[in-house]
C-alpha cells in the first residue's frame, strides 16, 4: 500500500497570507479574519476532512524590504493587518473535538517564562491539542520594534533558540513532577510541594530561577513544529522538531531537502522517520481538469505582483525592486530566510528563474507548487509526490477562503480516502497520541525528555536517552 497522506492547513490570522492579491475575488473571505465565525467556520470544515490541524503563521513586524517602504504592505494586505493567532485557538477548539493547533510564536520576541504559561494553556484548555511552531524571526521590522537596533544574525538566533528551548523543556517536563498534584478537599492540599521544583536556569541568555507556575498540561511540551530549512535550521530541527514544514518550488528542491533533513536526523541519533515532514502546496480542483484550469485562470487574474515581490523581498530579506523583471535571480546571503532564495538558485540546477518568473509563481500559492485538476488528477501528483521526495505530507496553502478546503474536503479528500492513502476518521487523544501513535508526553529519546526530574540534563545541544 502506498504511504498515508497528511493534511495540515496553513493560515494566518490575516488578509493576504499567501496569495496577495487574491482577497479582491469576489468569493474570498479573508476580508472576515477579524470575526470568530471565520474561524470556527474553518475549523469544522477542516475537521470534516480530517486534516491534522490548522497550522498557523506569525510575524510580528511588517514586509518593508521591498521599495524600502511599507507602502506596497499596506496597499495590497500583504500579511498586514496581521492579529495574535494563538487567541484563535480556544475559539476553534470549542467546536471541533479532534484537530490541532500549530501555532507560530517567536524566540525572539518574547521571554519563555511567560510563553511557557501560555502553551500550556492552550494545552489545558484543547486538552491536549497543541503544537509550537519554532521561530525565530526574520523580519528586522520586528526587531526595531522591541528596541534591537539591529536584527541578530541568522546563526545566533538559533543559539538564542537552543537556550530557549532549554528553559522551556525544564519547566514543561521537570518542574511539576507527574504526581505533584493531589487535588484533596479532604485534606486541603492541592499539590505536594516537595514534588514541584524550582528549575534554577541560569545561562547566556536568560536566567529563570523559579517554579513553572502551571500544573503539567495533557502533553507537558506541545508537538514541537520547526520551518528552518538552512543548515543551522535544519541541525536545529533534528535536536528538538517533532513535525518539520518545508517551503520549496519544485519536487527536486523538496526531494534535496528531505533527503538532508533525514540524515541530519540520523546524526543526531533519531530514526530519520521520527519527524513528520510536510511540504507547501496549494490546490485547485473542480468536478474535471478543465474546470480546475478555468478556476487557476481566473485566480492567476486577480494575482499581484507588486505583493508577491513583497513576500519575496520579506522572506529573503533582499530589495528586489532595485531589478529589472528579467533579470535572474542570484543567491545572495542575507541573515532572513536563507534557504528561500537557494531553493530558486541552486536546489534545480536545469532551472534558472527570472524575477518575474519567481512573481507569478509566488502570486498565487505562495512559495509552494499549486496542483491543478480533478479530484483523479490531484490524487495522482499528491501520490506521486510523496513517492518522488519522501515527504510525509502537505502544508495547504489556501487561494481562496475557504473555498480551496472546502474544494479539498470536497473533491481531494474522497479521492484519496478510496485509494486508502488517507485516515477516515481520527485516533483517540492527544495530538502527538494522533500523529505518532504514541504516549501523550515526549519520546523518552527526545532531548526535551532529558530535563525530567530524575533525568541528567544534556551536556550539549542534545543527548538521545537510552
């Protein structure tokens, strides 16, 4: 049998996620992200076709590369006005029983004391459902805004993330011991003490003396997602990512990925199946091929360009308005998203991209490749796919709210279900009990594992327990 797909979807608590341009379609919804109902709306439709979870993006700051102004940001939407996503989540686990919440915060902007109390939460209130998207932030917008002159180097930001996650794994997983808390009316004690730890953390960058201030959530630590594809973002993701998601534009960028994600698994002691990876796509279907290329037509209309070379400028962190459109693209190192600009370079060696090229491509879709067709066609590339680059399943990028999952629910995900690559019903618990078949808690391999009580903490990055 062929390998089981996996649906996530990805959002944004914004207009023009990764379509700019697309929210002027008269179907688009996106114009309602500021309602609950547009939430709850997405989260049934999602559950009913049993996608994983709503995986949503973040970025505290604004897309200002491109011109060197704000001004193409704010004209077209282009992930500005953007809202706090993890609020959403409550909301949307209210009226649903079984998807996950992968929510986007950032390293970088805020303590992980306070963060720490806030997952778990989330954790509490989904019971169990959430996941953490690692970041780091790119945008040096944001950094300006919390008072850093300057925006720390790509590198740093992840010795920073090292640090932070230790922080958080002491007071997620060693803090609270399992049964510190008693909860006795009888006696009036509601949890022992002795059995809740202060976990001294003092290192390079922060210094948390005290106690985890909530009792132990469903699953201690959240699912741990990661989106750093450069080097040091992949050696990151192998010490701590349980669900990787990557962003590539074309089956051969996303086969060398993978392929280098598993074996800096491997290095780092795991079985290089132990984290799920999934790749941006969108999709367009219709009842046939003809109607879903008629549909992608009319989409590619409505497309900016202006907005698409924002995102790029953003995501690179390189002003391409100071080119012309047919000019082609170069790798240049900057300390944004590093690996973006190589999956246009060097990842497709029989593939040279023009400024414009990288425009349209970008407009409808985002970074990720858009299948179009029929339900049969869609389900064949999507097959075809896994196969070709060992990917264990899709980030969806919607074009339309919220007709694209719908159209997936509708058409792709029946499809699918009757080849028996796709779950037709949900597993019991949590969302790590979900994705992995596993306990509630951390792999007892897992670096995060080692900072239990009773456990010796790693003397580097990671340390795999026996």
């Amino acid at each position: 049998m062929s390998k089981q797909i996996r649906f996530n979807a990805f959002e944004m608590n914004c207009i023009a996620h990764q379509s700019p341009g697309l929210w002027c379609h008269p179907q688009d919804r996106s114009r309602e992200y500021k309602d609950l109902e547009y939430w709850t709306d997405l989260a049934k439709i999602l559950e009913q076709g049993v996608f994983d979870g709503i995986f949503l993006a973040d970025v505290l700051g604004i897309y200002d590369v491109y011109q060197q102004s704000a001004k193409q940001a704010l004209t077209g939407a282009v992930q500005v006005p953007v809202n706090d996503p993890l609020q959403l989540i409550p909301a949307m686990a209210a009226v649903t029983k079984h998807l996950g919440f992968g929510v986007t915060t950032s390293i970088s902007f805020e303590h992980p004391y306070p963060f720490a109390r806030r997952i778990s939460t989330l954790d509490h209130l989904t019971k169990g459902r959430v996941g953490w998207n690692i970041v780091t932030s790119y945008l040096a917008s944001g950094s300006k805004n919390l008072g850093l002159s300057n925006q720390v180097s790509h590198d740093e930001r992840y010795d920073i993330a090292d640090e932070y996650l230790e922080v958080l794994y002491k007071l997620w997983e060693g803090s609270w011991e399992n049964d510190a808390v008693l909860a006795d009316k009888k006696t009036g004690v509601f949890a022992d003490f002795k059995k809740v730890h202060p976990i001294q953390h003092k290192g390079k960058y922060f210094e948390v003396p005290g106690i985890h201030i909530c009792e132990p959530s469903p699953q201690r630590t959240p699912v741990l997602y990661q989106a750093g594809a450069s080097g040091r973002g992949q050696t990151f993701a192998s010490q701590n990512a349980e669900c990787i998601f990557i962003a590539a534009p074309s089956k051969i960028a996303t086969q060398s990925v993978v392929k280098s994600i598993r074996q800096k698994l491997i290095e780092n002691g795991r079985d290089p199946y132990s984290a799920k990876i999934y790749a941006l796509l969108s999709i367009v279907t219709d009842d046939t091929d003809e109607k879903a290329r008629a549909k992608f037509k009319e989409y590619q209309s409505f497309a900016s360009y202006d907005g698409a070379l924002t995102l790029l400028s953003g995501w690179s962190g390189v002003d391409f308005s100071q080119y012309q459109s047919k000019d082609k693209v170069e790798y240049i190192q900057t300390d944004a998203i590093q690996s973006l600009l190589d999956s246009y370079v060097n990842a497709d060696p029989a593939r040279i991209w023009t400024i414009e090229e990288i425009a349209n491509w970008i407009g409808v879709g985002g970074n990720g490749p858009v299948l179009v067709g029929s339900a049969q066609t869609v389900a064949d590339e999507l097959q075809q796919w896994v196969e070709d680059t060992d990917v264990d399943g899709f980030n969806l990028a919607y074009i339309l709210a919220h007709q694209t999952f719908q159209d997936v629910v509708d058409f792709i995900v029946p499809e699918l279900q009757k080849r028996g690559v796709y779950p037709h019903q949900y597993s019991e618990g949590t969302l790590r009990e979900k994705l992995f078949n596993s306990e509630a808690h951390l792999p007892n391999w897992h670096r995060g594992a080692t900072y239990r009580t009773g456990q010796t903490a790693p003397t580097s990055a990671f340390k795999k327990v026996i």
